[in-house]
C-alpha cells in the first residue's frame, strides 16, 4: 500500500517503516499521524509481520512538528476539549501493538521526533542522531504522552532535566541514560536492526511476544507484583498445553530451529485483551504474597 508521508515495505517478516519527508527532516504532521496509524494497523493483521523497524528518510528520523503553519501550529482552541493530540495517538497505537517495534533513529530526532519512539521497545542510534525534549522552548508541554513514557525510560531524574532545559544532546548521552540500546556508525545502524529483528522473527512465538510485549507495559503501572503473578499465572493456564509450547518443546529436545504454528490474529488466548473487559475479574481466585 501507498501512503504519503511514509513508506512501508515487508522483507524477511520484517515491516521498515520509513518516515519519508526529508526535504522536511521528516517533520510530523497529521497525515504522518493518520499514515502511521494505517501502518500499524495493517502490521498488526499481517501475520506475516514479525517485527516493525522504524527510521527515516535522508538525514533525518524527525525534526519534531512541522511548524510551516506559524504560530497557529499548536492553536486548538477551536476544538477545545474535542482536542487529541496528534503525537499521543501515534504513541497509543504504538503501545496497543502486537508487533515488537524497533527504533532506527538515523539522524535529528526532536519533540514529537523524540517523544514518538518511547513506545516502541528498543531503540538503536546512529552516531549523528541528536534529541530534544524541546516542548518548554517552544512554549508548550511534552505531548505523545511522553510525561509517562519518558521518566519510566530513563527515571524521573534525568526526564525532567531534558524537558525542562529542554536542550538538544548527542548519541552518548542517551546511551548513558539508557534512552538507547546501542549506537552505531550510520551505515552499520539498519543493519544492527535488522539482526535484532530476524533473532525475534527466526526464533520466537508471534503470540509469546504480543502477549509478553502487552504484559512488560501495562504492568509498568501495577504497584504489587502479584497482579503480574496472577496475570501470567492464567495466561499460562491457557496457552501451556497448546501448539506453540508444544512446538518450543519439540524443537528443543531435537536441537533443530522451531516452526512455531500460533498466529497473533487468531491464536490469542481467551483472556486476551485482559484490560479492556470492563466486567472480566482475573484477580479473584484467593492468592498469597
């Protein structure tokens, strides 16, 4: 499928989505927002995709938002309360997928630029990358939910001091901060990438990684680690005697690489998606701990 700020592409059940306006540094505006949103859409019911890796065209990920509107760029007042943000509905999706998401970040990556890849589960730099938190210094406040993504990546500390000086930093210092994975020479980072992404797609259960992704996330808000207990400890009951198990086992036992049969667009358990069954009870067995 076409789209126009974006391009998507499927190799080796690797989907590269590449953000493809670098005559604008990739600069993000609403039809990247809706662009990204069909893309992910679409990943999510291609069974065929593993693993999205994400980067971006020329020397650019992303300038942040495209402000060639002026100062009407973040004017909302119009929709009031009405108002989604265009970034946090990328970043929501991004954290709704069933497919692991993998930041290439080849160059300038600033406000919504920045704050975009927080959902997305590694993130890999090259070395001519730089970010920016730079909302305060444009008079406006983190967006694409970054106020929860960001101090859970890198703590409360180190979050609040690059949004509120809001200054540009270089490849190592988001290592340090672990805000990256790796850093990579430009030509060795879609590379370094796409290793990571066949080791998953090669060797792991579709549905063991949907389902662990959406697990690590949703329980970054849990205060008691029995709630992750009882969680898994139900998911288990549901999946452990099924094809895939099964499959890991077999395959282990006689050394040869696995054939995992479970598709995340069929074979998810019955207690999936947990969170969003207003009337579903998993907790109420008795538990200790």
């Amino acid at each position: 499928m076409q789209y126009e700020t974006v391009r998507a592409e499927t190799a080796d059940r690797i989907l590269t989505v590449t953000l493809n306006r670098p005559d604008k540094l990739n600069a993000f505006g609403p039809q990247m927002m809706q662009d990204l949103l069909d893309v992910l859409d679409a990943a999510d019911a291609d069974d065929e995709v593993r693993v999205i890796v994400v980067t971006g065209a020329g020397r650019g990920f992303c300038a942040g938002a495209d402000v060639s509107s002026g100062r009407s760029t973040f004017d909302h007042r119009t929709a009031g309360a009405r108002h989604r943000d265009t970034g946090g509905r990328v970043a929501l999706r991004i954290f709704s997928c069933t497919k692991p998401v993998i930041a290439a970040i080849n160059g300038p990556a600033a406000g919504v630029g920045a704050s975009m890849t927080l959902p997305m589960d590694i993130r890999l730099a090259s070395t001519s990358a730089k970010f920016g938190f730079v909302f305060a210094r444009r008079g406006i406040v983190p967006e694409s939910a970054a106020s929860w993504f960001l101090p859970r990546a890198v703590g409360m500390q180190q979050a609040m001091e690059w949004v509120a000086t809001g200054r540009v930093f270089g490849p190592d210092e988001a290592l340090s901060a672990g805000l990256v994975r790796s850093v990579h020479p430009p030509e060795e980072l879609l590379p370094a990438a796409y290793a990571l992404a066949r080791e998953i797609a090669e060797n792991t259960s579709a549905v063991s990684v949907a389902l662990a992704r959406q697990m690590m996330w949703r329980m970054l808000g849990e205060p008691h680690p029995l709630t992750a207990h009882r969680l898994d400890s139900r998911i288990m009951s549901q999946i452990g005697g099924g094809p895939d198990p099964t499959e890991g086992i077999e395959s282990f036992l006689a050394k040869r690489p696995p054939k995992f049969p479970g598709r995340v667009s069929a074979d998810m358990p019955a207690i999936y998606p947990w969170w969003q069954d207003e009337d579903f009870r998993p907790f109420d067995e008795p538990f200790g701990g």
